[in-house]
C-alpha cells in the first residue's frame, strides 16, 4: 500500500473532519460575536491541530435551551440571602420555631412537608 495513502486515511482525514466540526461549531455558538468567530476559523485553518486543540479547551460547555448559568447563580444567592435573612430573625426572636421551619420550607421549594430541612 502506498505511503500516501496510509497518511490520508491516518492523519488529514481525522484532521479534516476535526476542521470541519470545529468550524460548524464555532458558527452555531450564538455567544461569539463575528468578530471571534472570524478570529477562532482563522486559528483553526492556520493552525489546524494547535488551533483544533485550542479551541475544543476554551471552548464553554452548551447550556441547557432556556436555562442560563447567570439566571441560577443569581437565585441561588437570592435564596441562600433569604435564608440567611431568616436565620437572624430566628436567632433574634422575630420568628417563633414553627414560622421559622415554615419559612425554610417556602424558601426551599419543601412547602408539602415531605422534607424537614436542617437549621
């Protein structure tokens, strides 16, 4: 069998089909602006397998449709200061134990009493 066959099936073949995924993948990201995206299909063409490689690495993990990152991190910090909230009035006497776990369960999604989440 020829040498050059063996490098077509072996190495550019694999190498093209990395290109090829990368480049879709970078037009189908609605986070990059063109101008990056111009930026990361220069990287990947010029430098195909530092540029491939570098661009699967940096690349941000896909959110999940109508769920973003920023949405949850900032009710999680709502809550966690909610509940924090209602530990310094329980600790200060405003609630009474019942309100306090009742509040706890509200905050927590628990409001059906399944669950008895700790203090």
């Amino acid at each position: 069998m020829d040498d050059s066959v063996i490098y077509i099936a072996a190495v550019a073949l694999p190498l093209l089909l990395l290109l090829v995924a990368a480049i879709a993948d970078i037009y189908a990201r609605q986070d990059l602006s063109w101008a990056k995206r111009l930026l990361w299909t220069a990287v990947v063409i010029l430098l195909p397998y530092i540029g491939v490689a570098a661009y699967y690495i940096t690349r941000p993990l896909r959110q999940p449709e109508g769920k973003k990152y920023d949405d949850e991190v900032a009710r999680t910090d709502a809550t966690v200061d909610h509940l924090e909230a209602l530990k310094e009035r329980h600790e200060s006497g405003d609630l009474d134990d019942e309100g306090y776990l009742a509040a706890k369960r509200s905050a927590l999604g628990l409001e059906d009493g399944t669950a008895d989440p700790a203090s």
